[in-house]
C-alpha cells in the first residue's frame, strides 16, 4: 500500500490485479474443465469476468 492511498483506493487497486488475472486463469485450467470454460467464454466478456463470477462457475463445472 502505497502511503498516500486510501483504504477504498488499495482495495480497488488489489481487485483490480485479480480480476485481470481471472481473465487469464482459464488458460492454465485442467482438461476436465474446458467446457465449461468455453461456455462461459460464449456468455461472457472474459476480460470483464470477475473472480467471484469464475469462481461460481468452475464450482458449478466440479459437480
């Protein structure tokens, strides 16, 4: 955290960096994922996807 960055501003700044690494997540996913991956790919803006929304979906793809 930098010293003249709110608390607000880290937090963005750290979603930020995880939502742009959701986005290339699915390129390092096992096999056994990949349609699902592809499906989401179809419903969703891979680099706007959350990682709350990726989450929920490679959850839904294990069961």
């Amino acid at each position: 955290m930098k010293e003249s960055e709110t608390i607000k501003e880290y937090s963005d700044r750290l979603l930020g960096i995880v939502n742009n690494d959701c986005a290339k997540a699915p390129r390092y996913t096992p096999e056994r994922f990949q349609i699902t991956i592809a499906s989401l790919e179809n419903m969703k803006n891979p680099s706007t996807i959350t990682l709350a929304e990726l989450l929920n979906t490679m959850n839904k793809g294990d069961t």
